[in-house]
C-alpha cells in the first residue's frame, strides 16, 4: 500500500508564521485493506493510507482542509470529521445517504471544508457500516497563534490517546448477520490505546503503547473515544489530570482522577508529570450503564513511563478501577464540566422559537424481507416512536437540494406519540404495545436561525442504556441532565444559563434524561444519532432540514461537481 503523500500547501504560513493569514492543509487518503497482527491472529482490516488507527490531521482555526479520498478497498465508503461545522459545506459532512452516496470501490471524492471558530481536539472516521471500527484519526485544531492561544498553560508536548474496539471476526460479516436475524452485535474482543490491546491481552505486551514523559513538565493528552459500542472509564494511574476542553471547546478547568468518555466525545486533559519517575499504567475499560447488555469486560493499558525511572523489572502501577457499572463517577463526570468563558464563546439561546420532547431507545419492529433469519420481529432502536430508516438510493441532502419528492417526510414529531412511564423498569411487563416501534425517514424543518431546545430523554423500554446523541453541524448547550422522567418544573431550577457545557456528543444518563440547546444557523441536512454504532442501523437517529437565510452566506450551495453518485 501506497504510503500517501502529505501536502502543506502554503507551507511557509504553517512552518513560519503561526499569525499568518489561514493556510490550506491537504491530505490525501488512500483507504484499502492492510494486514495486522493482534491477539496472536493476523487479519485483514480497512485502513488509511496503510495506517492503524489512520494519520493525524493537524491544521489550525481558520485553515481550510482539503481530504482527496480514494477508495481501494471493497467496501462503500464514507468519511465523516467529527464535530466540524460544516458551515455551507454540509456536502462535505459524510454520513451515508444523508448527505452522499458513498464512495464506491474505486472510486474518489474530495472533502474540502474550513474550520472556523472551533479549536481543540476532533477526529474523523468512516461513516457507513461498521467501518469506522478501523477507519478513523485524529483530527488537531490549533489556535491561529499556535499552543500561544491556549487559555491554560503551554504544554511541553502533545499526545493523542485514541481509544477503541478490536473485533477478531470481520466486523462487516458481524453486522451483516446481527442485522439479517433481527439480532444483536457481538462483543469487541478487546480494547484499545492507539490500536493496541495492551498487557492484559495475549500476545500483546511488547506492543503496548508507551507515552514517555520527562519528570516536572506538563503534557496535553488528546483523548479520543473511537469506540463503536463501548463508554470508557479512563484513569492514569499516580495522576491526576485537569481537563481543559471537551469536544473542542473549552472548560473550566476541571482536576479529576477519572475520566468518562463517550463514543464520539473527546477530551482534552493536561497530565503534570510530577510523581515519582517510574512506570504507570494508562488504562481504559467499559462504563456499562445497562446490567441487562452484554459488553466488552476487559482493559486496555498503555505505559506512562518516566524517563528517568530507574531500569526495574517491577511491573506499572495498576490505578485502582472503577466498577463497570459506577454510574454515580460517570455522572459526576459528565455533569460536573462547564464551558470557560471567553469573548468569542458563542451566547447561549435565551429564546426558544422550536421545542422539543425526544424520548429515545431500543423497540421492536415486524421482521422485513431482507431479514431471512429473522422470525416475528426484529430488534430495532427509535426517536419518537419513529425507527429511522436510511435512505437507499438517494442522500437526504441531495433530495432536499433538488426538490425530490418521496425520500423524506418533514413530520418527525415533537413530542412521542404516547405519554408512559418512560424510565419505569418494569414497564416491559405492559405487554409488546410500548415496544413497537414504526419505520420511516423523518425530518424536523427548521428555519434559519431558529432557536431550538430538545429535551433529550432515554427510556426502559427493552433496556435502559446511557446513549450518547451526536448532532452533526452544531455545538450544542447542555443546560441540565438527571435521572428518571424529565420534569421541567424541577430541572428548569438547574439549568446552568450561564457557563453550561458545549458539546457535539451527549451521554444522556442511564434512565435519565439531557437538555439541550443549539442556534440552526447553519442550512442543509443535519443528522442527530445515537453514536453507539451497533444502534445506528436499528434506526436510533433523526435529521434536522435547516432551511436557507436570507443572504447568500446564509444560502447552501450546489454540490462540488465530484459528489459521488448512488
Ligand atoms: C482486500 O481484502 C478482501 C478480503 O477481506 C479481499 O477480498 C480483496 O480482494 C482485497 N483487496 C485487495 C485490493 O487486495
Ligand atoms: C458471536 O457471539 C456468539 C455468542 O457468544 C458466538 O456463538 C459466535 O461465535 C460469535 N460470532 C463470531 C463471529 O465471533
Ligand atoms: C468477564 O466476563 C466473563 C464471561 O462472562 C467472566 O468469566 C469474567 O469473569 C469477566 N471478567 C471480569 C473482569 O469481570
Ligand atoms: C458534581 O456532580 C455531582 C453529581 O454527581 C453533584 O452532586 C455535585 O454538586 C457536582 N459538583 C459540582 C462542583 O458541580
Ligand atoms: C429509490 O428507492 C425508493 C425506495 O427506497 C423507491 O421507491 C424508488 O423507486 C427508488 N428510485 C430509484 C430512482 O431507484
Ligand atoms: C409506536 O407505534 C407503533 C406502531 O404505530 C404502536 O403500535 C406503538 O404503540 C407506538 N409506541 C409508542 C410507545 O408510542
Ligand atoms: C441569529 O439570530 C441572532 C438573534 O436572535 C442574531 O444575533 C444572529 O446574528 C443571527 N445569526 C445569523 C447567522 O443570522
Ligand atoms: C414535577 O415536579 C413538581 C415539583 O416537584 C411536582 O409538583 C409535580 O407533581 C411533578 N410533576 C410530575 C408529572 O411528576
Ligand atoms: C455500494 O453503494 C452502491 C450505490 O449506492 C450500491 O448500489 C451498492 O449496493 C453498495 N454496496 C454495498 C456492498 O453496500
């Protein structure tokens, strides 16, 4: 495979002058099969540019990205870069068939977008199927002025921690036959830190990923959570960590021993290396907030080793790990960061022209001829009631563009169809009534500008589980979260209206429920989606159709001439 190249167009601005004017960073990636060897097996995995886990993309606040994609492998392929505004550029956003038809084997699409007004840690990965499993990196926003515009101390160095899932099958296989029997996916046979199981793992150890530190200085860790199915609780053993920015936005900073991490969230935490110089394990394992769903109960570790530690045959440090299902550190977590407030943070809606109620979960719906294995019915997940059904030969995007009539209906209701007892566990014992759920391909219009806020809220129906929501286009407010069915005369006290947290990616609780808020000033098609992968296709997910504003800026263009076609 290829290596593939990579381009600093306008090199000077980016080698010299970190308060030149933006600069275009482009990259090309190749994506085709790349062989490797993990848990004593070798096999065939889907990669970029013969990378695993893919390049980093590093640019900075106001550059344009510029990604030629080139598919070689035999899969549809789409990528999609996580938590970028995607402001006119929604063409450019990835997820399959709801703003393009997916790169077919062979063919190419060029993904070009500026990043304007976000800084901090993002990260892109395939958007079709289950390929994100092995495609996806990091993708690094810098101030304009470089680690200079930090608003927290410079770091010595950087590292990017990313976090995933290893499968020893073929993950497509997997899906395929989960989703023709109307069943469930199977566990990940391991986790990993940039790809590597670690010690805990058979034929992993000399493969451990190592971070070395020098003793007194500090260091930014990029914490990704590129997991398909898995919450992580992370934990450096000896340290503590103080995190400055989720979601590539920045927080209060905020020490803790322990971070949970969501599939889609990022974190950015500065680790001060000031224990005794020796080795540290780094490890991550599962938040499982469902007792009833089955998960991946091993642990990942990695090394924090001390250059001047003394040549020792004593293994790491072990940090002492929470429980799988500690809900109560996982909520301290989540709920306990707030946004740092600086002059350019965006000002929180304080009006709200379109409100919403999203109940959200997994269902059942009647069995489809392209089920073979399936009997009765078959697992799925909604929104309202509605199990999101893709698309098959048009985007969403693309409809909407042109006028096409019959992909999409705009009814995709405020509020759910029935009011019950959402959090209730038993309330499975009804009877299969709650349990069904309807298909189609809804849409929420919303006009330019519009102020929306969505109370976020899970249910117990079939089991109760922490879904992380990923809204695409937008960073959104989370004003209050809490436990069992949401009551505004309650929460409306809690709301944090003055510095509340902005993210991309909500891990709404366990039996609980999220308030959000976000300005639609941004048109096209947006997809709002459970971001645990193993949901996506039993149709936990919604689109949000943002009309055009009144000026050209505000208007979305035509699709680049490259668009690929269905
Ligand atoms: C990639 O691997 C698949 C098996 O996973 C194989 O069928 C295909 O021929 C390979 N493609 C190339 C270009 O080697
Ligand atoms: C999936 O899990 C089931 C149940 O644990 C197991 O029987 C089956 O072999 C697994 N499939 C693969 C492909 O690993
Ligand atoms: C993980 O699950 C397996 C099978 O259910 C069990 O045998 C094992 O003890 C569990 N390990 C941990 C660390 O909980
Ligand atoms: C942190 O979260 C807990 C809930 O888990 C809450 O009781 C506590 O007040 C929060 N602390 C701060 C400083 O916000
Ligand atoms: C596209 O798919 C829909 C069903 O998903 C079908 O009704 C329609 O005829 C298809 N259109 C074309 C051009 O194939
Ligand atoms: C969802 O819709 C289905 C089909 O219309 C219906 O049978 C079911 O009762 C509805 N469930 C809820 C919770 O609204
Ligand atoms: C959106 O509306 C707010 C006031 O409600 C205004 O301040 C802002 O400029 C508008 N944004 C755009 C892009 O029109
Ligand atoms: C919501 O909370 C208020 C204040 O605690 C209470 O009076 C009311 O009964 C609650 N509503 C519901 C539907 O539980
Ligand atoms: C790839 O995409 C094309 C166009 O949408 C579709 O016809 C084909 O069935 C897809 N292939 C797979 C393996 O999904």
């Amino acid at each position: 495979m290829a290596r593939a190249a990579f381009f600093l167009v306008c090199f000077f601005f980016v080698f010299f002058g970190f308060f030149a004017d933006a600069a275009v960073v482009e990259q090309t990636f190749e994506v085709g099969n790349l062989t490797v060897r993990r848990l004593c097996k070798s096999k065939i995995i889907t990669a970029v540019n013969g990378e695993y886990p893919g390049p980093t993309i590093n640019a900075r606040e106001g550059d344009t990205v510029v990604i030629y994609v080139i598919n070689h492998s035999p899969y549809n392929i789409t990528i999609h870069w996580h938590g970028i505004f995607q402001r006119l550029t929604p063409w450019a956003d990835g997820p399959n068939f709801i703003t393009q038809c997916p790169i077919q084997p062979g063919h190419s699409y060029t993904y070009k977008f500026n990043i304007i007004g976000q800084e901090g840690t993002l990260w892109w990965h395939a958007h079709v199927s289950v390929l994100r499993t092995t495609v996806y990196g990091a993708l690094i926003i810098q101030p304009r002025a470089g680690p200079l515009g930090y608003p927290f101390p410079i770091p010595y160095k950087e590292a990017v921690i990313l976090l995933g899932e290893w499968w020893d099958a073929d993950v497509v296989n997997l899906e395929n036959l989960a989703l023709a029997s109307g069943g469930a996916f199977n566990n990940s046979d391991a986790l990993t830190i940039n790809g590597r199981p670690g010690d805990l793992y058979p034929c992993s150890k000399k493969h451990t990923y190592k971070l070395v530190v020098e003793q007194g200085k500090s260091y930014l860790l990029r914490i990704i959570n590129a997991a398909l199915n898995s919450q992580f609780f992370f934990k450096i053993a000896g340290h503590t960590l103080t995190v400055v920015a989720a979601d590539a936005s920045y927080t209060t900073p905020f020490p803790t021993d322990t971070i949970a991490i969501a599939p889609g969230q990022t974190i950015d935490a500065l680790l001060h290396a000031d224990s005794h110089p020796s080795n540290y394990y780094i490890s991550a394992l599962t938040y499982a907030s469902s007792p009833a769903i089955p998960f991946d109960n091993t642990t990942t570790l990695a090394i924090l080793s001390y250059t001047n530690s003394p040549t020792t045959t004593t293994p790491p440090l072990m940090p002492s790990l929470p429980s799988f299902n500690d809900t109560p550190t996982a909520h301290h977590f989540y709920s306990n960061l707030t946004a740092l407030l600086l002059p350019q943070t965006q000002s929180l809606p304080l009006s709200i022209s379109d409100r919403m109620f999203i109940t959200f979960g997994l269902s059942l719906t009647p069995c489809s001829s392209d089920q073979p294995q399936c009997q009765g019915f078959a697992l799925s997940a909604n929104m309202n009631n509605v199990s999101f059904r893709f698309p098959t030969n048009i985007s969403l995007l693309e409809a909407h563009f042109n006028g096409v009539e019959g992909v999409y209906t705009r009814d995709f209701p405020d509020r759910p169809p029935l009011v019950f007892d959402y959090t209730n566990p038993n309330v499975n014992a009804v009877g299969t009534s709650l349990q069904l759920s309807e298909k189609g391909t809804k849409v929420k219009r919303l006009r330019f500008n519009s102020t929306v806020e969505i109370v976020l809220q899970n249910t117990a129906v079939l089991a109760s589980d922490s879904h992380p929501i990923h809204l695409h286009g937008f960073n959104f407010y989370v004003l209050a979260q809490g436990f069992g069915n949401y009551n505004h005369t309650e929460a409306v006290e809690k709301f944090n209206l003055w510095n509340p947290q902005v993210r991309n990616t909500i891990a709404v609780p366990v039996g609980g429920w999220a308030v959000i808020r976000f300005w639609a000033d941004n048109p096209g098609i947006w997809f709002m989606h459970c971001h645990l992968d193993v949901h996506l296709p039993l149709g936990l997910g919604m689109a949000f159709e943002v009309e055009n504003g009144p000026t050209p800026s505000s208007t979305l263009p035509p699709p680049p001439p490259d668009l690929p076609r269905c």
